[in-house]
C-alpha cells in the first residue's frame, strides 16, 4: 500500500464539477484523477526540472536513485549536496 498524505485543496467550482463529472465517467475518485492530471503535469514540466521531479513521481524514488549511482565518473572530488542543490534551481 503506498503513503497517502491528506491536504486541503481550494478549486474553482468549475474545475471541482469538471473533476467529478471525469471522475464519475470512468468509475473512479476524484483523488485517483486529482492525481492523475498532477502527476502528468509534473512529468511535463521543463526538461531542467525533470531530473528533479521525475523522483517525485516514481512509486519506488530510492529505487530511481540506485539506478542512478555510478554512472558519472569524475577525475576529481564532486560535492553532490551542491550539485542537486543547483539542479533543484535550475542552474
């Protein structure tokens, strides 16, 4: 079972109708679909952020990063919390 985290969201109410109205056209919550269309907003964002944001959207992000380590090799030392952090910024 995946972590759910509960918030408050304010919409506008045509945005609201439009949810349910998706929602109750294909048998399912208006959280499975709320989820839906800000996962794919995410995944469509900047190719500068997607490095970034892709973490966010995996179901498994650790598994993301493992897959991720060792495929960079430098000839000198490289402070990894810097180059995330500028990468988080977009520089």
């Amino acid at each position: 079972m995946q972590n759910k985290t509960r918030t408050t969201l304010i919409l506008e109410p045509k945005i609201l109708k439009t949810i349910k109205q998706i929602a109750n056209n294909k048998g399912t919550t208006q959280t499975k679909i709320i989820n839906d269309y800000l996962k794919e907003g995410i995944e469509r964002e900047a190719e500068k952020n997607k490095i970034y944001l892709k973490v966010l959207v995996e179901d498994d992000p650790k598994k993301n990063m493992d897959e991720l380590k060792g495929i960079i090799k430098t000839d000198k030392p490289v402070n990894a919390v810097k180059l995330i952090n500028e990468v988080r910024k977009g520089e």
